[in-house]
C-alpha cells in the first residue's frame, strides 16, 4: 500500500460526482449482488472470522466483546435481510423539495443528491462494515471505511466482496474504499478538502477524539446523558415502569437514562417507591443530600454492629440498596455523569422549568422525558427542553431510528445542524439547486424591465 | 464592561430555550416595535451615523466604502420595509415535518425549532444589523452580533432600539447581543460550548480566518468561484449574453462568473466573437495558452513599432482587448483564481466531463452554468457538476435568496451540510423530534409483546 489515504481519498472525492450520478437502478443492483456474493463466499468469510476470532481469544478479549467480533450463519442471514430491505426503501436522492417558477421559462428546483465522500470509523463487528457500505451504496454516496482491528481479517473479506459487487454493478471503481491502520486515521482527519462528512462510532473518548482533531463535519454523539423527569403529577406506576425500562433495558446504550429528576412535591412519596423498584432491578442510586436524606428516612440504615439477619443476606448478595449511601452523595457538578451501567443519579427540582435548566446545563441535548399527566406541564417541558427527542410518558430507550420506523440507522446526532437525532438514509443526503432558464440575466430584472413572478410547481 | 463574552454568551445559552419558546406573536411583535422605534428616533440613529462617517472620512475610507457606511432616511425606508415583509413571511419554527404513530398511543412528530444561539459578525454596513438582528427575532433565536467597527456608533444606537423592543415584546432580556470589540471575535471563536452556530459575513480572508479558528459549526462561504461553460451546443447570442451578465452585472459578488469554459468543438467561432463582447463591456481576459492563440489568430496583434493609430487610441483609452496578452497566459493551477473584478478566466475542454471536472476541481461549489441547446448536455452537466447551483442557460448571478423567493438572506452557504446554497428563514432552524407516550417501555417490543405499527398521521 504505497498511495497514501490522502491521495487515495482525493482520487475518491474525484469520481464522487460519477458515482452520485449512477441511478437507483445500479445502486439497487450493486446491493443485490453484494447480498449474492456474501451468500456464495460464506465459506471465506466463515475461515476470515475464525482467524480473527483465534487471535482474539488468544490476546484475552471478554467473552462479552468476543460476541460481537463472530460472524455465523446467523449474523449472515440478518445481514442479508438488511440488504433485502435496503433494496426495498425509497430512493434517498432525486426527490425534489423544491419547484418554483422564478418567471416564465426560469424554473428552479431543489433536488436531494448524495454528500459526496464520507468516512465513517466504526466498532469492531463485521456486520456494522456490511451495514455502512450498503448504506453508502443506497445513498449514491462513496465512503472510506475504517472497521475495528479486531475483525481485520473479516472485515477485509467481506470489503472485497462488496466492493467487487459495488463496481459490477456499474459504480466507479474506488467508490469504496477501506483504510486497516490506526495511523491511517490521523491521515483521514488531515482530508478536509476531500470528505465531506466523518460518522465516528464507538467509546465516548474515541468520538471526541476525532470531533476534537479534524475540521471535516463530524456527525455523531460523544455522550448520551438522558434524564426522566416524574413531574408533580405523574401516575407513580407508570413513572417507575418507565424508569426501570429507561434505566436497565440496555445499560450500554446511550439512549438509557442516567439521572432521575424527581418534583420536590412528590419526592417524599414517590422516591422510596421508585427506590424500592430499582433496587430489585440491581440498579444502585447517587444522589443530593436531599434526596439522601428523603430514602433514609423511609428505610432507615441500621448501625452497623446491629445489622439484622436480613441486612446481611442483602449485602452478602450485593444487591443495591433503596437507598443513597454516604460515599454516593453529589454535588452539583456531578450530574453529567454517564454511567452506561445499573447506577442512577437522583436530584429534587420545584418546577418543569427547573427541570427543563438542569436537562440543558447537564445533559448531552440527547433524549429526556417528562412523566406526567399534566398537559400544560408536559408542553413546557417539550418546549424548554432543547435535545433531539424530546418524549412525554415513555421509555427514553425509544431514541432509535428503527423505532422510529426509518429502516436503517446511521446513527445518532446530538449536534444541531444538518441532521438531529437518530439518523437515516436521510442523513447522508444534501440537495442542491438546478436552475433552468432560456437566456435570462439578472440586469434585466435590475433594472426593472423583467419582474419575478415566484409560482409553486 | 467587566462581564466576560464567555459569561454573557454562557448566560444566553441558558436562557435560549425561554427565547425559542415565544410564540409567533411575541416575536412579530418585537419586529414591529422595533421597526416603531427605529422611525421614532431616527434623528439619533442619523446623529450617530454622521459621527461614524466623520470618522472615515479623517481616516481617508474611500467613497465607495463610506456609501456603505451611511445610514440615511432612504436606508432608513429600506429596513423598515424589510421588517414589514419579514412579520408577513410564514413562521420558520413550530412547522411539523413528520407526523406518525408508532404504535397505539404511542406518537412521533418532528417540529422545527430555533437553532439556539447563533453568532454573526459582519460587515461595515448599519442596515445589515436591523436585517440580521430581526431574522433571528423572526426565527426565534438569540443572537450575538458583531458588526464592523466602522460603524460602531450607529451599530450601537441602533442594536439598543431593536433589543429593547424585543424585551418590550416579551422575549428575555439578554436574548440579543452586540460585541464591538475586534479581540471579542476570538473570545467568541472559543465559545463552542455555547454557541450553536456562526455565520461570519466579509472578505474571503476573514471568513476562512472565521473557519479556521474555531469549533463552532460555520455557516457561509469563502470564495465564490463561480464558471460558465459554453457547450458546443450553445447558441452563441444567448452564452454571450449571459456571460456579459455573469461577469460585469456586479463583479464584487460571489455568484459573479470567474471562469469561462469554452468547448474546444466551438472555441474558435465563439471565442473571438464572446471576446469582442467582453472587451466592449471592459473585460480584461486571462487564460491559456491555446485561448490565446484562438484570439491572436482571430485579430492578430501588430508589433508594437508599426501600430496603427486605431490600436493607439485603444491603448490609450486603457480598454481591454479582445484577446490575451502574453503576461496573462495561465497555468493549470491558477485556475481557482477569484478576481471580484472585471476580469475572467478562459479554458477549453472536449467535453461536459472536461468542464464539470474542472469545475469540481478549481471551483468553490458555489454557482456553476451550462449554456447548451442539448438537453442530454445540460442534463450530465447538472448531474455532475457538485455545487450548491447548478445552472443551465442562465446568469449565475441568479444564486440569491430574494431571487429564489426566499423574502429574506441569510448569507450562502458553499457547505453542504444543514443548508446548501442561498440560506433563508429556514437555515436558522433545526428540529426535534416530539414522542407522546401513554406509559410504552421498550422491553415490551424487545420481547415480542408489543410491535410497531407506523401509519403516518
């Protein structure tokens, strides 16, 4: 590999526009022959993965982490499912968004096209490198693609194969391309003139590692601090309910919520309750003094030289207790903790708007929800709380481009501008303005002997 | 002023939320306050202005600049109807974009919503702080402006009249503010953490600077190198036209033409005839060294020592030839040349491929034209060529907010992610997403007992 990924990267940016142009028609065939060819070279990529896999275990990696690096038969069969339904979903480009006549015989439209050249760094699963090329693919948009060194051996099988498909289908060649070395990722960072959009996936760190060392747009998520707010008028059930979802159907996600935001009106009757629950899900809370203070008084801590039988069998078991121990007390600066595990922050506030200042200040502008039965209640808190989901009376866990029925997910943005939220195919299209005319000059309507007649078409 | 930038852009932030929640009243309020107190004390703004404008003048400003300085009854009249067309355009924020039901009881919306915080520094040009100040009124955002310091004491008169009509409306104090220190632009380049967006508006220079030396998203454009390419199907009355407009219409501007691409088939009918033209209209041209010799052997040039009385009064009169002087012969990298002057740039290609690589090449990705008679031309053209406009048989001097019908410009955007091209009321938003509950947890749909219904609504 003697071409250096900055020159590799500007010949991409190069035939860009070539491969954007290519129809749906070919974009929808390169898909359905990487899907072939994945099924006819299982065998190859089976042989790739165990290599990988023997190298893992070899270098002591976690069972845990081990499953996600597998590639099987099952793995394979959600792949291919995933491109049969790629295939399926609408074309991202050419829609127009705009058609107006400026004035007679000038019309001007507003049409999605691909981005151009993105990079996106992903975690070490072969299916992720399966997803992102295909996504690129149905996109019209070309992309650098750097997997985890964990699956290199996999990910460089199924690269060719979908590469191989993306070109005999009618793609320019070199519209995907694939960088293994971490050292290649600086170099990448360096291409501003050339990628378009960088999509990093994986730890906090690494994600604010790239935001913080290249000037190409970053679209992604560093931190995932999402709040649930039982407001004063909450239904107790259906706020706990919600909070043992938010809080322990997947701790790893950056959707789950970290800190519970509880209405000092109803804190005395509601945290115990909630505190209970939790503890039975193995959830451990921190919190204020105050909401301290509010859980010892319901289950009082007993002094240690008297501990009851039971108190013993609790810590033998090690399951949290419903309550917030002295060494777990926060202070106000704390509370943009992001556990991704069983543990919860807890704070008492006096008003949606309270709330809604401490979701702004501490949070990462992700996803929080209000539980309430209150109307005006829940239309503050939509209104004053500025993150990408906003939610009222449910799990915070919803923040997912499936669930949000948009096929495919590219990830998730907490940043403003172009796209916000989970993100879809729509993500990694842009548009541009084609303007057609039969000779018209802007002198004339200048100086006044041509006007405007804007018309929607 | 002992308050920090950091501090005062810190405490926006905060109260961001409360400003984006006003409704539509509030803020066309604000506006039509603000156009009253702009007509109530207009012998103070006129005061002021006369101080800036003694000022430039002791400091030797030129006449052309010093136009752009002054702020009389005629400006006066213009920015009071820019804010009477800006309370008539439709609200930008509220605009629901995706309505659907994801399952019972269980409701998505997608709302548009003010960006937050947006930064602004522009030029020495008092009616441009009544414009940038009531769009973020109009859209909902708070702002902080820095204008040019030649105008700082009609900025500062003026920028007090609008943000106390603001608060006067409802919206939170604090909600606009004016930084007129040069050294506070890069207090707030370090702002990243509160500032949601800037858009920095001046010379090429300045705002790569901008772009340069912060984290902040930044919304404009640096160069405008905008080309027209002359297909071999073109009808040469209708290219020269608009190539005359293109280039001399307004040659400071960024959509003004800076390249003139010429197919090879057709340079040497077209050339000499669009450079008789382009010379009447003062049109100095560069280019290479075959377009040079197109338009020597079209009218050859006589040795100095026998020139005719009529090349002599020529010369004298300084207009430019209709051909390329030896000093003007370019070379293959100074293509990217922007000369906001009466000066273009010429090439020949053998193809529409040629012309959009080049163009994808040394261009900005601003604004780019084909005059062709050919539709399947004009059609790879637009396909191929990556900028914000792209154009067929029509002045690029066309890429503009109020000709597209947007009512109000934000600037142009050369970037291609969140708004591309000329930016209107619409760029200054971004959205969120709004998911209504009635107690849904996502373990219901993991474990099958629930699924998805989506049905838009």
């Amino acid at each position: 590999m003697s071409i250096s990924v900055r020159d590799r990267v500007r010949e991409m940016k190069l035939i860009s526009p070539v491969a954007a142009g290519a129809g749906e028609k070919v974009r929808n065939e390169a898909l359905r022959l990487a899907a072939e060819a994945l099924k006819k070279h299982r065998p190859e990529i089976f042989e790739a993965n165990r290599e990988d896999l023997e190298r893992a275990r070899e270098s002591g990696i976690s069972p845990a982490v081990m499953k996600r690096l597998r590639f099987n038969e099952h793995k394979l069969t959600d792949c291919l499912a995933g491109i049969e339904s790629l295939i399926a979903l609408e074309n991202p480009t050419g829609r127009v968004t705009l058609h107006r006549q400026l004035d007679e015989g000038l019309i001007l439209k507003r049409v999605t096209v691909p981005i151009g050249v993105i990079g996106i760094i992903f975690e070490a699963r072969p299916d992720a490198l399966v997803q992102i090329s295909c996504l690129c693919i149905k996109s019209g948009n070309c992309a650098v693609l750097k997997g985890g060194r964990e699956t290199a051996s996999t990910n460089r099988v199924l690269f060719d194969l979908i590469a191989a498909a993306a070109v005999q289908a009618g793609l320019p060649a070199n519209c995907l391309m694939q960088v293994s070395a971490h050292s290649e990722i600086d170099e990448l960072l360096e291409c501003d003139d050339c990628v378009d959009l960088l999509i990093p996936r994986g730890s906090n760190a690494f994600v604010r590692y790239i935001m913080d060392h290249t000037k190409i747009p970053v679209m992604g998520h560093s931190d995932g601090v999402c709040h649930t707010y039982v407001d004063r008028a909450a239904d107790f059930d259906q706020a706990i309910s919600i909070l043992i979802d938010a809080k322990t159907q997947y701790t790893a996600a950056c959707n789950a919520t970290e800190t519970l935001l509880v209405h000092r009106e109803i804190a005395g009757a509601f945290l115990p309750e909630a505190a209970k629950a939790l503890a039975r899900a193995g959830v451990k809370l921190r919190g204020t003094e105050e909401a301290a203070r509010i859980l010892a008084k319901a289950a009082p801590a007993l002094p240690d030289a008297a501990q009851t039988g039971k108190e013993k069998v609790r810590a033998q078991d090690k399951s949290p207790a419903a309550r917030i121990l002295p060494e777990d007390i926060m202070g106000e600066g704390d509370f943009s903790a992001e556990y991704l595990d069983l543990v919860l922050s807890v704070k008492l506030v006096d008003s949606v708007e309270e709330a809604a200042a401490h979701i702004n200040r501490f949070g990462s502008h992700h996803t929080d929800c209000i539980v309430t039965q209150d109307d005006e209640a829940a239309d503050r808190f939509l209104t004053l709380v500025d993150s990408a989901g906003v939610y009222r009376n449910c799990s915070t866990r919803f923040a997912d481009g499936f669930r949000y029925g948009f096929g495919a997910e590219v990830g998730i943005s907490t940043g403003k501008l172009h796209a916000r939220g989970p993100v879809g195919l729509d993500g990694l299209v842009t548009y541009k303005y084609l303007l057609e005319g039969s000779g018209q000059i802007v002198g004339d309507y200048a100086a006044g002997r041509r006007q405007f007649h804007f018309q929607e078409l």
